[in-house]
C-alpha cells in the first residue's frame, strides 16, 4: 500500500504546451518577431531529452533543467533568425517553465490526495523552477523533491529511490504518478508502484501519442487526477 | 532586498519543548513509567548538539536528525530505567519531533510572508520530518529544504549556500529567520541577510537564555511572526 505518491510535473501536472506557446506569444509581441511559437514550443521541448543525455553521459557537468532549458533556446532562436534579444529577455522567456499553468483536475485532485498521502514532485525540474510554478499555480505539495537533489535524471533509479529515501519510506510504500510509460518504467524497475494518468492534450488537440502500455503494467490506470484520486480511495 | 526568507524550525516555527514533554507523557502513561519528563524532554534536546558534532568531526557517518534523535533517546530510556519497550514503541516516540506544535503566531505569519517572499525551511531536521510536520501542524512551506540536502549540518556554510543555490538566489538575497544568534552568525558569516525572532519561551517559562546581541548585529529584529511580516511589508 502506498504511503506517499511523487508526481510527475511536466505533461502530468501541468500542461507545458499550450503555456509555453503563450509565453512565447507573449516574447514575439514584445520584440516584433512572429514565428511559429507551437513548432518552437515542440523543438524546445524535444531537444530536453538529448540534453540530459549529454549530462548522463558525462558531457556536460551536472546542469539544470533551467540550464539545459536555456541551451536549447539560445539555439532556436538563433535557428529562428531571432536576434538582438537582451540576456534578461532570454532569461524571463526562458523561465516560461516556471510559469506553466495545471491542468484543470490538477488541483482539486491534489488537494483530494494530500488529505490521504504525502504527495511530493519528483521530476527533472530544478527546485527554484517546481518551487515558483507551485507558488504560482497554487499546486499543494507537502515537499518539492527534484532530480537535482539527487544529480541524477529520471529514469535514473538513483532519482526515484533517493526520493523514497528522502521521505523515510521503502521504494515499494512510494507510487509515482505520471503521464509518461517510460517514467512509470523506470519507478517500476527500481522498485516503485505505479500509476498512469493519462493526458491525452499534452502534445496538442489531434496530436495524441498513444502509449504502449500491456495489460497489468501499471498498478494503477486513471483518467485524471479525480478519477486517481477516486481509485485511491482520497 | 530578500527575495526568499529561509526559516530554522525547531525552537523558530515550532515549540518543541512543551510537544515533547506532552509526547513524553502520552508515552509513560501507555507504558505505565512516570518520569520528569520536562527533565528528558530538555537532555534529549541537549544531547543534539554533540551528537552532530560527532557527525561534523566525522565519527559517526552521515545521519539524520531521526537517527541522532534515536540513538540519544534509547541511551536516555535506559539511563532513566525505562526497559522493555518495543522497538516500534521506541520509534514512535522518537518521531515525536515529526509532531511538535508550532508557536501561535507560526501559521498566520507564515501565510502573510508567502504572500510575498519564497518561504522555505532550513533546519537541520531531515525531509521527511519537516514534511510530516509541516503536514500535521499546517505549515505553508513553498519548499521543504533540510541539511540533510547538503550532508552539512547548520551552522557549516554548505548548508546556507546550498539552499540558495536551491532557490536560485544570490546569499544576499536569501534571509535566514531564527530564534538563536549562532544559527543566525553561521547564515550571517555566508552572506545572508539575518532576522531575529525572539522566543523567549523556548525552553519553558521562565528559563529564559536571553541572547547576547550587539546592536544591529542582525537585519530585522521581531517579536514573533507578526512582527516580522509587518517590518518585511507583507
């Protein structure tokens, strides 16, 4: 039986996309550049996983998610012809991930859940990044629990058993919570019970990515985070 | 100007004397043992000090404040002849400290500075112990940050400086908040701001340790919580 649920952020708790394309709506208005944001919004967001795997791989020394977030940015900018954009432009710009807006069950789902476990992030965003969007969207951890603390990326077994650590319980008392089967997987290789959520929206309307997941996989199978919150008894 | 106000806990934000004793006494009823508790409750806290200073010195590898609080509490049950006690019996009553009450303007003045500040811990309690605190006495953390985080106990630099790094502020930006002026001279001596906040109950009434403080020795110095999101206009 689970004691304490870790979450998943982007995609699961919040919807990355359509926020990004509006802070860089927002960032073309101000500078007089248009473009296409959703497309960039999709190039920023893919060239992530690449990026971790430079830092997993010893390339680049350890580096944030807002490190690695502004990497890729000065890149696509520069790809996009968008030039002459001062620093601390690029930096609030790029701080759009601090500012991602939840999905409309996040949280009542949340609120739900917290009153029956502990529930923490553990995602691959930095502590100041999963601090400010909480403080901002209202989000009601009981912790904010990072890759960064433990220097290693998900699905890296050191992130989801150092959370399990951190909260004094044993991997298999910890149930990651998350949108994403390749995440799910990993918690369940180190250990973890599991629960899918699905998000059907993340990548755009009419742009589903269906999941490969077998029949049993997960421990859990919800439709949001009411329907989670439902089957887990919150 | 601040940007984050850090916050020590025990003693700060949490009465842990008057919690201790009352956990103590729920304890020796249940176990039909009649002690001076008070007496425990204050050689329990005393015995911490040393215990992390062995830590420091590096004669006892890294361990939690749960494990440092354990390892003083069976040696003070046995030198008060309390035996036969079961080892989750023992391990309930050490997370006593995960059950201390805060002072009664704790949550209120909490909840005006989140208002307008980053609010974080930074104590030398483990996570799970500020996030089962927090939990239970309504605590409105932003994040949870513990010296656990940086393996260095307060007052060594490491643990001032890794909470900014966490926050993504510069130390001049980050304001540590606590009831003890050596906590507040380690915060102090990284590049901290400083507030004082004067808990003149903390080792019970009338046992006051009035501070030794040279004027303007710290940035704010407060009555309790109110005062202090007064003087920080939040």
């Amino acid at each position: 039986m689970a004691k304490a649920l870790a979450f998943d952020v982007f995609g699961t708790v919040v919807d990355w996309r359509s926020s990004v394309i509006r802070e860089l709506d927002e960032f073309g208005r101000a500078h007089g550049v248009q473009r296409d944001w959703a497309a960039f919004a999709d190039d920023w967001r893919a060239g992530y996983p690449p990026a971790m795997d430079r830092v997993r791989r010893g390339e680049l020394p350890w580096t944030t998610i807002d490190g690695l977030h502004r990497m890729i940015l000065v890149e696509l900018l520069d790809t996009a012809g968008v030039t002459g954009v001062d620093a601390a432009a690029v930096d609030h710009l790029n701080r759009a991930w601090h500012r991602l807006d939840p999905w409309p069950d996040a949280v009542d789902g949340l609120t739900r859940l917290k009153a029956r476990y502990v529930i923490t992030t553990l995602s691959n965003g930095n502590v100041s990044l999963l601090t400010n969007m909480a403080k901002r969207a209202g989000l009601p951890w009981d912790c904010v629990i990072s890759a960064e603390l433990f220097r290693h990326y998900k699905p890296d077994p050191e992130a989801y058993l150092g959370c399990a650590e951190l909260l004094d319980v044993a991997p298999g008392e910890l149930m990651l919570v998350a949108a994403h089967a390749s995440d799910l997987r990993g918690a369940k290789r180190a250990g973890l019970m599991t629960a899918y959520v699905d998000r059907p929206l993340e990548y755009g309307a009419g742009r589903r990515r269906p999941p490969k997941i077998e029949d049993g996989e997960f421990d859990v199978m919800a439709a949001d985070f009411a329907d989670l919150a439902d089957q887990l008894g919150a």
